[in-house]
C-alpha cells in the first residue's frame, strides 16, 4: 500500500514528487510515467524559458508560482549544479497600437515585484538587439534559458535518493474507488494500491481525473501544437539573446519570438495551431478518438467560433514558409526564408471550459480520491518546484 500515488513524469509530477519527500521522508510515494523516461512530452518540448512573471494577472495562481517558483529553481539549480543563463529578453513594440499593451506589461510586471525592468527606447534597442526594428520595448534581466529535460532529470535523481520509487511504462487505464483507498490499474493489468492519488498527467491530466470523479470534471484538454524552426548557425548573429513581441491579449499565446537555447543554436517561432491527437508533434498525427473528442466538446467550437480568423492565419504559417519569416521579419526584417530550417514541436495541454473559456490558470480540483492538477500552462516549468508545494501542502494535509 502507497500512501501517495503520483502519475504523471512531467515537470510538475516530479516536483510535485520531491517536494512531498522533502517534507515527509517517511511516507511511501510512488510515481507512475506511461513513457520509458521523465520529460517525454510538453516538458521535453518546451522552449527552455526560464519566465520572470512578467505577463500574469497580480494574485493569480500562474503569478505567485512562478514568482515563488523561480527563485525556487535557480536556489536548487544552484546546489545541484545544473546550469542555466539569466541572459534578458527584450518585449518590443513594432507598431503604435502596442504601445499601450506594452505599457499596460510593463505595469503588470511592477506589480508582480519585477523593478529591474525598465522601458527602453529604440536606441536602446537597437543596443541589445542590433537586428530588432521596434518602437519601444521592454528589458527583462529576470529571464533565462535552461534545459527542463535535465532539470526533471535531477528532480528524479533526488527524489529516488528520498526512497521515491519511479516506475516507467505504467500507464493508467483505470482508477477504483475503495472504502479507505484507491486502486490504480495500468495498462500491464498491475494494480497499485494507495491511500491517494495526485494527477499530473498533463495532456491527459482531464481524462485521468475524470477516473477519479467523472461526474465533476467540467474541462477539457485541446492540445495545440506549436512548431519551431531554427536558424542556421552562419545566420546566429541576428539574436543574441531572447526576442518577444508584444502578446496579444485575448489569444493565450505570446506569439512567435527568438529564443537562444542552452545547448547552442536560435529557436523561432512558435505558432500555435489545433493539433489532431494529444500527442499530435507532426501536421500528420491523427487520433480519431481524440479528434472527435475535442470537436464534440461544446467550449471548443465555441473557441473556434472566437477564434477562426486567428486560428485561419496560425495554420497559414504552419504550412507556408514564407508567411512564417514574414511573421518573424516583424521583429527582425534581415531575417530570409533561407536562414530558417525545420525545428521542433510541442503540444500544450490548454483546458477548455464548456463555455468556451481557455482557462488562463493553473487549476487544481481536490476529491476525496484525489488531487488533480488539471491545467498547468506555461510557466509551468518555470514554477515547477512552487506547484509541487502548493500540490504537496494539500495532500499532507490529508494524509
């Protein structure tokens, strides 16, 4: 018998993890990864953005997370030496119509307690980001680049030395509710007894709470792929750090911007566009279950309906190159279609009301079952280690 049962070998479920060890060495806590490896989907295709804070509502869950969450991960990158760079990024401005939503950022950013961003002008600009064509923008020393992959790595690591059992290709097909426990059931026909369940499952982190409640669960995951290209190393000198436009404030998105990663090399992009499977990292992956899932789903279409012209135009970049670099010259106009070749992909897990709401923060539904951690967009890596403490104070205060 478990006294804590996690599923789920992302970011978030590893954190979540370590911090429940940390807190209570004594308890027998077990986590389950349907893959043969921690990070294999939306943290393993992350961008490697370590995010400052600076675009979340003051009070939110997303903002006190990862306000928290980011000192939390640069204090144990720190003691177990896992590298990263607090390089800066810029948020530029490129027309006059931003000016005041990048007005609006910056003061959002003051009241989430960022003061060494300061406003720069396009001479300053021009400084950092010799290529970068902008009216005014935004310098924010707080952001950096890291590898997510090797972060969950260690998360593991430290959390097997606190006698965290992990047990890979144990994906769960089914939860029963007994009268003082539960019983997790995996597609190998084992079954793990356990005093509580903790739901980190992500892209499927809806399908798996609705095995502990299904009456309850009122969102949906909608995967959207976002897809990158690189630049060519002889072509590098365009970015030297991070590059963001000014995000659209009624699309859940930042738009697609430059990043440098940790291990060398120019990411661009991404898009964002409705993906066909849940695993969907290719145009071509399809699951029909899936699909028709999220095509039932009344807050999709409702979503659609919204969002068709902005959803039209991501989907035009998906496939046409040439509208891609047009939307990249945006920021950097030097940039040709030749400097881009093919990157890679992600899917986010993006939950869907019945409304049609595209929640913007981290939820997190409780039964007497179990903990689900039912939307956990970006900066969910950033705050990993915050989530996994706010997850834990929960869960050992019922156990």
């Amino acid at each position: 018998m478990y006294d804590i049962t996690i599923i789920g070998g992302g970011i978030v479920g590893l954190a979540t993890a370590l911090r429940i060890k940390e807190q209570r060495q004594g308890l027998k806590v077990l986590l389950l990864e349907k893959e043969n490896e921690v990070a294999k989907h939306q943290t393993g295709h992350n961008s490697g953005v370590i995010h400052s804070g600076l675009y979340y509502k003051p009070g939110s869950l997303k903002a006190t997370n990862c306000i928290r969450g980011y000192r939390m991960l640069l204090d144990f990158c720190d003691k177990e030496g896992v590298p990263y760079d607090l390089c800066g990024k810029i948020v530029v401005a490129t027309t006059e119509e931003q000016r005041p939503l990048l007005r609006n950022l910056f003061e959002r950013g003051n009241q989430n307690g960022l003061i060494q961003n300061r406003m720069i002008t396009q001479a300053e600009i021009r400084e950092k980001e010799p290529y970068v064509v902008g009216l005014e923008g935004i310098w924010v020393p707080y952001t950096g680049i890291i590898d997510y992959k090797r972060v969950c790595e260690k998360y593991a690591e430290c959390f097997r030395k606190l006698d965290g059992e992990i047990r890979f290709g144990e994906k769960v097909d089914d939860v029963r509710s007994k009268t003082s426990h539960s019983e997790v059931v995996s597609a190998s026909g084992k079954v793990f007894e356990t005093k509580l369940i903790v739901n980190c499952a992500g892209l499927y982190s809806d399908k798996v709470a609705q095995l502990t409640q299904p009456e309850n669960i009122k969102v949906r995951i909608i995967p959207f792929r976002g897809e990158y290209y690189k630049i060519k190393p002889e072509r590098h000198y365009l970015v030297r750090n991070l590059i963001y436009p000014v995000p659209d404030p009624n699309f859940p998105f930042l738009g697609v911007h430059f990043t440098r990663m940790i291990e060398g090399g120019i990411e661009a992009g991404p898009n964002a566009v409705f993906a066909f499977r849940r695993e969907g990292y290719n145009r071509l992956d399809i699951n029909v279950p899936e699909l028709m899932e999220s095509l039932a789903w009344p807050g999709f279409r409702k979503v659609a309906t919204k969002y068709w012209k902005t959803g039209m135009g991501e989907y035009y970049r998906s496939f046409s190159k040439a509208a891609f670099t047009k939307a990249l010259q945006g920021l950097i106009p030097a940039v040709r279609i030749e400097d881009l070749v093919p990157g890679g992909s992600g899917v986010r897990a993006q939950a869907c009301d019945y409304d049609g709401g595209l929640l913007d923060d981290f939820s997190i539904i409780e039964n007497k079952n179990a903990v689900n951690v039912c939307n956990a967009p970006s900066p969910a890596a950033t705050s990993s280690l915050s989530i996994g403490q706010t997850v834990s104070e929960r869960v050992l205060a019922r156990i």
